[in-house]
C-alpha cells in the first residue's frame, strides 16, 4: 500500500506508535511516511477511531498503553498483512479484507442464531470499520 506525497515520493504504509499527551503510547496505527521529506500521516481509514480513542482518553489521562489494532479491525488486519510482508502490495490487503469480511458475516450468524446482541453489536462495528475502505494506490 502506497500513496504519493506532496514531494512527490512515494509514501509507504508503517505501523507506528502514537504518544498522546506524553503519556499514553497507542501502538500498531497504520501511517503513511515518506523517507525523503519525513512526512507521515495516519491513514483515513482508522483516523476516525483514532480520534476517537483519544477523545475518550480526555485531556489528562493516565499512563498507560494501548494497543490500537485490538480496536480497529483496518489496523488489526494491517498488522496480519505485515506480519506475512514487510510492504504488502494493495491486491494483497484486499484480498485479506474480503477474508475478513466473509468471517465477520459468519459470526454475525453465529451470534444472531444466538441472540447475543453484544456481540452482535461488535461485529457490527468492526464491520463498519473495515468497510471505510477508500484505498489509496
Ligand atoms: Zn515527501
């Protein structure tokens, strides 16, 4: 996954570690950087989970230490793809979302024909999350 940068190099796709208020490390958030410039951004897809962890951390949080794929299934499935690649192309992450999908559909019955409607809920959520799938090649 690549994107190009206002330099005009290519950006590629990290995962980093995010220190909020010196104090709370949020680890694995899926960036773009560019070596040329030192330019890095957070992809689109988790930003808004993203912003949203630190607006439930408040103003003053504790010390503590997150890890941001356990609450974002763009940023869990990220860290699967690294795992097997160090730059996983965009054909191969897709091909991991719609894995990814097809197993949440499945839960999602599994959880319905159980009427567990808090895990119903999660899966939901996660599904949304990872439908934000405006990819950047
Ligand atoms: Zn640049």
């Amino acid at each position: 996954m690549r994107k190009t940068c206002h330099c005009g190099e290519t950006m590629t796709m990290k995962l980093r570690t995010v220190i909020y208020s010196g104090k709370v490390e949020i680890d694995n958030v899926p960036i773009f950087s560019c070596t040329t410039c030192s330019r890095s951004e957070v992809i689109p897809e988790v930003k808004p989970d993203l912003t949203g962890l630190i607006a439930q951390l408040g103003a003053e949080p504790d010390k503590g230490t997150f890890l941001f794929n356990e609450c974002n299934e763009w940023a869990d499935l990220l860290v699967e793809a690294k795992a097997n690649k160090q730059q996983p192309e965009l054909h191969e992450v897709e091909a991991l979302i719609e894995q990814r999908v097809n197993m949440l559909l499945d839960l999602h019955l599994l959880a319905q024909s159980l009427d567990d409607e808090a895990w119903i809920a999660d899966i939901n959520k996660r599904l949304q999350q990872i439908s934000r799938r405006k990819l950047h090649t």
